[in-house]
C-alpha cells in the first residue's frame, strides 16, 4: 500500500502541473478540470516520490506536478504494474492502461537536465469509478491482471 503525496492540475497542456491538494476523478474522463482529461487510455497519470528523488540527486529544483503527473505517489512501485492492473486511489477506481510514454518533444525538464524520468517510470490510467483523490490518501493494488489481490 502506498500514500497519495500530491495531486495535480494544469489548464493547458504542455505545462508543469499544479498540485491542488485534492481533486475529483471523473469516470472515464480523468481529472476534473485538467487539460489531459478526456475519453482515451491516459486519462490519469501517476508517478512516484521516489521516481522525482532520482532527477532531485540529479541537481534538479523539482517536486510534484513538475512532471505533468497528475498524481504523486510514494511506498508503491508504480512501474512493475502490469497493464490491467486495478488501484483504489482515494475514493476512485483505477486501471493502468500504459507504462511510461514516448516524447515527442524534449520538454523542458530534459532540456534542463539532459533526463526526463515520466517517459520511464511514469504510468498512465483510465477512471473506472470515479470520486475524490486527495493528498494524504492511500493508493493501493486491489486486482493485478490476472489475479485478485
């Protein structure tokens, strides 16, 4: 089980996100409010405390939402989950439908640091019940693909 650190929101896509502290998960949208809501596979993105320490050792001034992730997550290894894998976050139901992501333009983490570690260890979701998430609440795996937890 793992703990919710922050969750974020932008206006526009292509900026660093802004952690509201608490928002709602709208079923089969994403993040009420957020320009990367929408009915497609990455409504939702995760990525964990641990992941934005790694480019913190690197010299970089980040925290969450610096990577456009809408949820920041700590005590749960995001990028060992399976596709299909369920997560109870705060009051919504969640199933990881992508790990990581491909760049199409170096954002400008990279160009700050040379590394951007989203398209790595970042993981993407759809909202398959939606309700509030907030900063303090627990994350955890209820269903791996395959297997009940």
């Amino acid at each position: 089980m793992g703990k919710i650190i922050a969750v974020c929101k932008s206006e526009q896509k292509g900026e660093r996100k802004k952690n509201v502290g608490s928002a709602r998960l709208v079923e089969k949208f994403g993040v009420e409010g957020d320009a990367h809501g929408g009915d497609w596979h990455r409504q939702v993105s995760l990525l964990s405390m641990e992941s934005i320490e790694k480019m913190i050792k690197k010299g970089l001034k980040v925290g969450p939402g610096d990577f456009a992730e809408n949820i920041t997550t700590e005590g749960i290894d995001l990028v060992t989950l399976p596709v299909g894998t369920k997560l109870k976050a705060g009051e919504a139901l969640l199933e990881v439908t992508q790990i990581g992501k491909k760049c199409h333009a170096k954002c400008a983490i990279y160009e700050q640091a040379g590394d951007c570690i989203m398209p790595r260890e970042g993981i993407f979701a759809k909202v398959l019940k939606g309700g509030v998430v907030s900063a303090g609440d627990s994350i955890s795996v209820v269903e791996e693909q395959g297997k009940e937890k």
